[in-house]
C-alpha cells in the first residue's frame, strides 16, 4: 500500500529502516510508535516511539514482530553463535574486538533469575530487564566467552 509520508520506511521481518526526506509545509516528523532498539544506538535501549524527520536515519529491530513467548537474541555488539534455548535457560557464545565493550539484547518475557558469563555471575549493574528485554553488558574479549541466563 502507498501512502505519501515525509520519510521512506522500509519493513524486512523484524527489521525496521527508515530515512527522514525533506519536509513540505511544515509537515511534522513521521513517528513510528511500538517497541524498537535503534540499532545505532550502542546502549540498544527500547524506545517507544522513534521519530523519522528531514536528514534521520535508523535500523531499528521492531520487537513487537517477535512471538509473545519468544526467547533470544535480538541485537548484539559482538558475534552471537551457538544459541540455545530450553524452558530453563537461554545461552550463547560472544565473540569480539577486545578492548571494547559487547551489548546483548535478549528478547525474555520474565526478569531473569541469573546471569553468567564463562561461569561467574555477572555484577548485577551490568545488566537490566525492562519492557521484555535483557540488556547485558561486558568487556569483549577476542576469544569465545559464553553468556547463560537462567530463566
């Protein structure tokens, strides 16, 4: 369907992309409202409505794509492989550039009941459940680290 807007949004699956045009009239900025994670935003935090004027650009993950009960892995500042998901836990493999920092966002419906990373507990203040989401923080590291979340 056509609809003529102030900006170009393209949907692909759970992927949102939008690009802000010049404006006419004084048209205000096209607002998608929902639950995304901008993936150009390195803190990956769930915004609600995402706003797409002149000159914006985005890649956001649209969550409310995603099956009520789905668990995973949703966006990630490192290389994810090996993932597994059983009623009890969520786990997977990182990988990358060390020296910087990995954000991981798990889509979970319920606040986790502990995370690991390479066996020890992750310091409570690296991560944070909110809007259905696990946001997990740690250093990369150049070698595979895995990360398990009790559920």
């Amino acid at each position: 369907m056509w609809k003529e807007s102030p900006a170009l949004v393209l949907r692909r699956g759970p992927y949102v992309i939008a690009a802000g045009l010049e404006s006419v009239d004084g048209e205000k900025p096209l607002t998608l409202k929902g639950r995304f994670i901008p993936l150009f935003d390195a803190s990956q935090t769930v915004v609600h409505e995402y706003a797409v004027g002149p000159g914006v650009r985005g890649l956001l993950v649209d969550l409310d794509r995603y099956a009520k009960d789905y668990v995973g892995v949703v966006a990630a500042a490192c290389r994810v492989t090996n993932e597994t998901v059983t009623d009890e836990s969520a786990a997977f493999d990182a990988i990358g550039q060390a020296g910087t920092n990995a954000v991981v966002s798990v889509l979970l419906p319920r606040a986790p009941k502990g995370v690991t990373v390479n066996g020890e507990a992750l310091a409570s203040e690296a991560f944070d459940h909110k809007d259905g989401v696990l946001r997990l923080r740690f250093p990369n590291r150049a070698d595979t680290i895995r990360v398990a979340v009790s559920r």
